[in-house]
C-alpha cells in the first residue's frame, strides 16, 4: 500500500475507526504541510476547518457499513499545518482488515490544482492547434467513413482547396485513381475485421489538386480513437521536388556511370580490405581482364613485385593508424596485365565513404609512351647537351636579369674564361664599350614593355676576352621559356678571321675594280682609236667605189664591197667594244621614271626591224621605278631586237613586256617565240664575242647580252634565261627597289 501512496497524483490519508490518522501519504503531506510521522495519531479533522470538522465526526459515528462511500467528491474546506485553508474535495471510504478492523480511506483533491490542470488542458489544445495550423506537412483528420474532420492551412497549400471545401466531405475527392475507387471499400474492410494495412506506416501514394492535377505525396497515417469512435489522422507531405530531386540524381548517377564507363583514364573502387568494387571498360582494356574477373577479387592481383606483396599489410596500417601515405596523391608505378607483362601506370588515389565505410578510387593511366618520350627526351636532351658541348659556335644562356646559366667549351675557347668562372655572373662581363654599359638597361626594357631589337636576329658585336682584348663576333639571339620564365640563348662565333679575310677581299676587290677601269679605259681607247682607222677604211672605200667604180671590173667592185661590208661589221664590233668598256668606268645618276614611257622610245628605235619583220610587241602596265634611265632602255632595246631578229624564216616574231612586283624587287621578263637556247649554252650566250650562229644565218657581233649582264649586274640585279628549243625565250632581269619606296605600297 505505501508506494501506491507515495506515486499518488491526490492525497490519501487513512484513520481508525476513532478517527485518528494512521498513515499519510507524500501528495497530503504536501497539501497540508505536515509530515507522516508528525500528524500520525491525531484526529483527521485537524485536516478540516470548522464547521466541517463536526461533519465529518458526524458520518464517522453514523456509517459503518463495508466498502461504500460514506461521502463522495464533497466539496470541503481543508486547513493546513500554518492555519491557512484551500478548498478541496474529498471522498471517504470505509474498509476492513484482514482482522476485522475498521479503516476510513480519504482522498483529498485540491481544486485550484484541479482549476490549473484544466487551464494547462486548454492552452495545450492551443498549442496543438498552432502546431496543426503551422505545420509545413499537411494534417487531415477523417473517420471511420471517410468524411474530413479536420484540414490544415499546409493542406490548403498542397490540394489547392480551402477548408471549408473539404470539411465534412469523403476524403477521396483528394485521390485519383485507383485510389479514389478503392478508399471507401478499404475502410468498411477495416470497420469489419479491423486488420491494418498502411496504418502506422508511411508510403508514396499520389494526391489530386483541385485544379485536377496529380502530385506525388508522402502519406503517414496514424489511428486513435474519441469518445470510442476511430478516427484517422494523415501527416501529408509534397514530395514533387524530392522525386524531382531524385531524378535528377539518377540521370546524374546514370550520367556518372556513362563518364565513368567511357573516360579513356581507368576507375577502379576498392574497399578498406582490398576487394574491387568496381572496375570501368578503360581498366578492362588496360589489364586485359573483363570485369566479373576483377569484381570482389583483391586489387593486389593487378601488381606486379614488390607492390603485391606490401598492398595488404599498407592497408592495415592504414585502418590500424589512419595515416594516409599516398591517398590524395599521384604516383607513379608499375601495373601486371592479365598476360603477365608489366607496365609503367600513374595513379591518384582519392578516399571517400559509404555508409560509414572508406572506400578508395583510383585513377589508373597508362604512361607506357610517356615514359618513352621522357626516355626519348632525356635522351634528346643528353645529345644536345653533347651538341652543345662540342658545337664550334659558342653558346650562352642568359635569363632575363643577364645572368649566364650555360656558357659551353666553345665559349671558354672563344672568350678564355672557365664555366666556372662565368656562371652565375652577369653576362656583360663578356661586353666591351658601350655594350657593357647598356646591357643592363636594354633587357629592363624588355622586361617592361616586350619590345624586341635584337631578339630573333644576327648582329656584329664585339666582345671582351678574359685578358681584356675585344674581338668581332656574330650574335644571334633566341629567346625560349622554362617554367614559364624567359631565358635568352646567344649563339656567338668569333669572325676575326673572317673579318681579316673580308678587308683582304676588300683590298682585292678594290684592286680588280681599279684594274677593270683601267681596262675598261683601255678597251675604249683602243677601241676608239681603232675605229677611227676603220672609219677611214670605209670612207675612202666609198670614195674608191664612187670616183673609180666604173674603172673597176666586176671583181674589183666586188673587193671594194667586201672591205666596205667588213668595215661596217669591224666599226659596229668597235661600238659594242666601247660601250663594254665604258660600263667599267662610267656611272649614270638613278631617278624617277615611267618605264611605260621608255618602252615607247624603245620601240620608236626598232622601228625598222619591226616593220621589215612585221613583229607584234605587246607589255603589261608597266610601273613607274627608280634606277640608270639610260641603262635600263639599251637592256630592254637589246633583248626586244634580239626577240625579234632570232626567228625562224617565214615566222612573225611576237613579244611580250611582262613585270612582277615584290616587296624587294620589280622582275621585269621579255619572252619571245623565237627558235630558242638549248639550255647547255645558257650560260655561254652572256659572254662578249660568243655567238651561236653565223653571220649569214643572223647579224650581229655578239656582245649584245654580255652588254645587257654588265648593265643589270652593274645595277644590283641579274639576268635570267628560260628557254629551250623551238619553245621560245623568255630573258628576266630584276631592278631592286628602295626600302621607303616598298613601304609605301
């Protein structure tokens, strides 16, 4: 009986049958402020004011009779132990011992606590009611028929419909089919055997909107019961996003696996033992297994020495210790193919979880032809290094600061310091005046703007040896980049000897030039001297032929016109031979001239010939160029009379002036359809007196294309021949153009 009195939510007290208090319990003890052990023995009406103390004395002496209620749920006034009262309601009882002795049970409830219950009642249905009307889920209450008892604002949001559109209506107005259908056979199933079926569960059904639209849903539902009756509540969620959410999660996880399954790297996924979990096509290839060979099998099957015997035991330290050696990593190392062979791979191996549970993936890659071409490169970069070592051009490495990184054998014989000596240095140690100075400045200057001046070309410097003397060099700079850092290589040859050479050529040069002047002068004053005898040859042999012609007999006249004819050809010879000469010592003035303009006098000249020949002369646009005037016209003069005298018998000569423009040069080309060169006197045909012809076949003394040589090459250009028998001839010379003049094409 005491723990049923001390767990009581009321207080119990019992008395004797005289009305003195046997036992009380804690919940009395709180009411009235009196301990057990205090009021035991004393009469219960020290528990009641007056005048209800003579009440209940009253019903003490009055009743005796077993088991009833001598006074039930009276409201009484009870007093505590510091005289303060409280109203109360109490019931008595009245018992028997075992013995037969009688005992009065009373129960005392406190009614203000009553009053604070039933207030505390009402401001948690309150509460209740905010949670329902809050609550993002929906909450729907129907009973056993189905009808909608309740229906939440989070409802209202889901279904479209208000509260009171639904309220007191079936529930299957929510549900399309089949569920709509079947509802209200599920329930009367339900009333009449009372098994369950999604009662306290949860499940994804669907739910139609009032718009008639149909939603995924999350349906809960719960049963408890009210005055006897069952009623059913949902707890409704939307579950749109989430199916949406997981849609797209398997289209992600499907095109995951599509990556996965087609990337060119191999995926291998293992567990914390070992075990292959998944093995991807690329891998299949790589290893040469299928995957249901490699699946659930140890990944060391795929290592060769000595990484098969460790994988385990570094897996077990790794669960053992959780240091990670080269997980989040990449290395490099060797894989086994099915076949036995082994091959260099690269490796990076990342960890992740599932479930709890560490799983690795690792990437695989095949570096077979990468690890060839580092051999190849290692190997390319030993032979340049070798090439470098025993090149006889120096070379120089110099980063942007000027300071020398490779200075080769060749450089150490060329400038007389050691490498040692030079690296680490500033390269202008090996730069005379004004280069040693300006160095410095010239590459800040690059640094800043970009801009090259030397970079890319060949110059002429000059450089300083170790024992202080300076010498001619030619540099030519490169510029390359390593680890994105510029760096500049100078390949330098010494051309002191060259330069030696080059003054001796000079001199040379300057000797012969003076020697064919000199020739040149001789040649035209010889040949001038020699003219003016030939000249009075012809003279006095027409003098001879008009005075004593009739002297004469045949043959004498026929002497006479033979020494004429002979003069003629000797004083054209004469001319030519003074007009080679004077191209040794003679120099026009270059100028400004419409080259259209000159081929019309040219034309005018030859006259003659083209209208006893009949010949068709025809020229491109010619352009307007600067060079000798008068020398340009006598090329042009001989080339077109050759075109149109060198034809076979019977055939009209056609030529034709075309020209090409490049940004050095105009290439001027006079072709014919003449009888044409073989090309093994191609060469020939250019030197004074070489004819191919006799006189009889074609006139002339041969020295009109060494003449056009010696003007075009005496301008800067050169001449050309392209021809071949019966093809015709096509001569090209070239007249160079002045820089500012191709500038401003």
């Amino acid at each position: 009986m005491k723990p049923i009195f001390n767990d009581a939510l009321e207080g119990v007290f019992v008395t004797d049958a005289e009305g003195e208090i046997i036992a009380l319990d804690r919940a009395c003890e709180r009411l009235f402020g009196y301990q057990a052990d205090e009021i035991a023995g004393k009469p219960a009406a020290l528990l009641l004011s007056i005048p209800d103390v003579a009440s209940v004395d009253a019903y003490f002496g009055k009743h005796f009779a077993g088991g009833i209620t001598l006074q039930a749920s009276r409201q009484r006034i009870g007093r505590r132990k510091d005289g303060t009262t409280f109203p109360a309601e109490f019931s008595i009882v009245h018992t028997k011992t075992s013995i037969g002795n009688s005992l009065f049970v009373g129960v005392i409830h406190d009614i203000k606590r009553g009053a604070s219950f039933k207030t505390a009642l009402h401001e948690g249905e309150e509460q209740l009611r905010a949670v329902v009307d809050t609550a993002v889920d929906g909450v729907i209450l129907i009973d056993s028929h189905g009808t909608v008892r309740m229906f939440n604002p989070a409802c209202e949001d889901i279904f479209g419909y208000r509260d009171d559109e639904v309220v007191g209506r079936n529930v299957k107005m929510l549900m399309p089919p089949p569920f709509h259908e079947e509802h209200d056979r599920y329930l009367r199933d339900y009333r009449r055997s009372g098994v369950r079926r999604i009662i306290g569960i949860g499940r994804e059904v669907e739910g139609r909107r009032k718009n008639g639209t149909v939603f995924p849903m999350e349906l809960s539902v719960g049963e408890t019961r009210h005055k006897g009756e069952p009623l059913f509540v949902g707890i409704i969620r939307d579950i749109t996003e989430r199916k949406q959410f997981k849609k797209e999660l398997e289209e992600s996880a499907e095109q995951l696996k599509a990556v996965v399954d087609t990337v060119v790297d191999g995926v291998i996924l293992i567990d914390s033992f070992g075990s292959v979990r998944m093995f991807n096509p690329a891998c299949e290839k790589m290893f040469g297994y299928r995957r249901d060979d490699v699946v659930g099998r140890n990944l060391k099957m795929l290592m060769p020495s000595p990484y098969h015997e460790g994988h385990d035991q570094h897996l077990a330290n790794y669960r053992r210790s959780g240091v990670r050696k080269i997980i989040g990593s990449s290395v490099e190392v060797e894989g086994r193919r099915n076949d036995g062979t082994v091959f260099p791979l690269e490796v990076s191996i990342g960890e992740t979880r599932h479930k709890g549970e560490p799983l690795f993936v690792g990437i695989v890659r095949d570096i077979t032809e990468r690890r060839q071409f580092k051999e190849a490169l290692q190997e390319s970069a030993e032979q340049l290094r070798a090439v470098v070592d025993t090149a006889v051009d120096g070379v120089i490495l110099i980063d942007t600061l000027g300071t020398i990184r490779m200075f080769n054998p060749a450089c150490e014989k060329v400038f007389g310091y050691l490498q040692d000596e030079v690296l680490g240095r500033n390269v202008k140690m090996l730069m005379p005046s004004p280069f040693h100075e300006e160095h410095d400045h010239y590459l800040e200057n690059y640094r800043r703007s970009g801009v090259r001046k030397i970079i890319g070309i060949g110059r002429e410097v000059a450089g300083r040896r170790k024992d202080g003397t300076t010498f001619p060099m030619e540099l030519s700079v490169g510029e390359a980049r390593h680890n994105g850092e510029p760096l500049f290589v100078g390949i330098i040859r010494d051309i002191t000897r060259r330069k030696q050479s080059d003054d001796q050529k000079e001199s040379l040069l300057k000797q012969l030039t003076q020697s064919n002047v000199e020739r040149g002068h001789f040649a035209h004053v010889a040949a001038h001297d020699l003219g003016q005898s030939v000249r009075m040859v012809s003279s006095f042999c027409g003098l001879l032929s008009t005075n004593y012609g009739n002297q004469l007999d045949e043959r004498g006249r026929q002497y006479v016109s033979i020494m004429a004819n002979a003069a003629h050809a000797m004083q054209a010879l004469l001319d030519d031979i003074v007009e080679h000469g004077r191209l040794d010592f003679e120099t026009g003035d270059a100028a400004w001239f419409d080259a259209d303009t000159v081929l019309e006098e040219v034309l005018r000249s030859l006259g003659e010939p083209i209208e006893r020949s009949g010949a068709v002369v025809t020229s491109d646009p010619l352009p307007t160029i600067w060079t000798i005037q008068v020398r340009f016209a006598r090329v042009l003069q001989n080339l077109i009379a050759n075109a149109i005298k060198y034809v076979e018998p019977g055939v009209t000569p056609k030529v034709h002036l075309s020209v090409t423009t490049t940004a050095d040069e105009w290439v001027f080309s006079v072709a014919d359809n003449g009888i044409g060169i073989h090309p093994q006197y191609h060469a020939r045909i250019f030197e004074p007196f070489k004819r191919l012809h006799t006189t009889k076949e074609y006139s002339g003394a041969g020295m009109g294309l060494a003449i056009c040589k010696k003007i075009v090459e005496g301008l800067g250009g050169r001449l050309s021949l392209e021809s071949s028998p019966g093809a015709g001839s096509t001569f090209s010379f070239n007249v160079r153009r002045r820089q500012e003049d191709a500038q401003n094409d």
